[in-house]
C-alpha cells in the first residue's frame, strides 16, 4: 500500500526543483496533488507528465506573493480535493547582489515568493487542517537561514524568515494536530544553476 494514498497534498513552485522532484515522489506514493507555479507552461509540462504516470493532479498558474490569487488556489483545492493533509511551501525566488545594489523590486520578489507566500498559504492550509483534525506544514527553508551568505540579503532574510514562521505555525498548530516543520537544503543542482 503506498504511504501517501488517499491523502490531499499542495506543494507550490511544483514546475521544477526540489518542487517538481516532491510531486514526482509524492504521486508514486499514490497522493493526489495540487500544485502550483508562476510560469504557466511549465507547471502544464509537469501536471502533464503527472497525470501521464497515473496521478490525480490540480494545477494552477499562481503567483504565491497575490493574496487573491491564493485564495482562487486554495478554494479549487477545496472544491476539488475538500480537505488538504500536506502543505509544501517550496515555492521561492532569487536576487542578491551586494546591499546597496540590490533594488525594492528585488527585495520584494524574493521576500514575496519566500516568505509572504509561505505565510498566505500556511494561513488557508492551517484553517482547513484545524477544522479537520490537523494536518502537516512543511517548508523549505536552506542552509541560508543558518549562515548567510555574501551577497544575498534578500535571500537571507527571506528564509531567516521562514524558519521563524514554521516555528510559530507549529506552536499556533499543536492544539489541533497540525505540525510544521522546516528542510533547509545546501546547494541544489536545479535548473537556473544549469542553465547559467
């Protein structure tokens, strides 16, 4: 019996990376899945390729940092699935550069997809596992919430950010079965570094 069947999985900027490789994974486990992404025609690629392999799969072009835009997420996610038992927050962005080169749309990129994002969805996920009985939180977090790096304040202080936002989730989440916790991955080899 696969571990994960039967269960509602949300995993966003589920179009490639350590995003794309967790639907894979979670889908072999006989999860059904909603994802989501900014770039529209990969995320089609990957629920394509998803459903190709036998999988359940909602997905939705969604900019995670749009508080609109979450809520017309999560309510197909409710209309469709009717509960949700895991939440990835994978989704996320990269500027950096040394701090008085780094622009406020920079800024405001990063810490939207890092961490605004986190917290919007966190916010829909946490309302519907409390009123079902709990649920599981998971963000990803990096090594850069523990030791910064040169040039990346954005960054940094994104995930700085998400690592106290799981903190907090768990502590709100513990009376209602819902856990939160945080990956910090190390270097990953995903597309923009390939490709640069």
């Amino acid at each position: 019996m696969p571990q994960l069947a039967g269960k509602i999985c949300v995993i966003t900027g589920a179009n490639q990376g350590i995003g794309k490789a967790m639907a894979q994974l979670f889908a072999e486990e006989g999860a059904q899945l909603a994802i989501c992404a900014r770039n529209a025609d990969k995320l089609a690629a990957v629920a394509d390729e998803l459903t190709a392999a036998g999988a359940d799969v909602l997905s939705l072009p969604t900019d995670v940092s749009d508080a609109a835009a979450v809520d017309r997420f999560f309510d197909a996610v409710d209309e469709r699935f009717g509960r949700i038992d895991v939440l990835i927050n994978n989704a996320g962005a990269f500027d950096g550069g040394r701090l008085d080169e780094v622009s406020v749309e920079g800024w405001h990129n990063v810490i939207g997809a890092c961490l605004t994002g986190a917290f919007l969805c966190s916010r829909r996920a946490f309302a519907v596992m409390k009123d079902q009985g709990g649920g599981r939180i998971i963000n990803i977090g990096s090594i850069s919430a523990q030791r910064s790096r040169v040039g990346s304040a954005p960054y940094t202080s994104a995930k700085f950010g998400v690592w106290g936002l799981t903190q907090a989730t768990a502590l709100d989440g513990r009376p209602y079965g819902i856990v939160c916790s945080c990956l910090h991955p190390g270097n990953v080899r995903v597309e923009r570094r390939v490709d640069s």
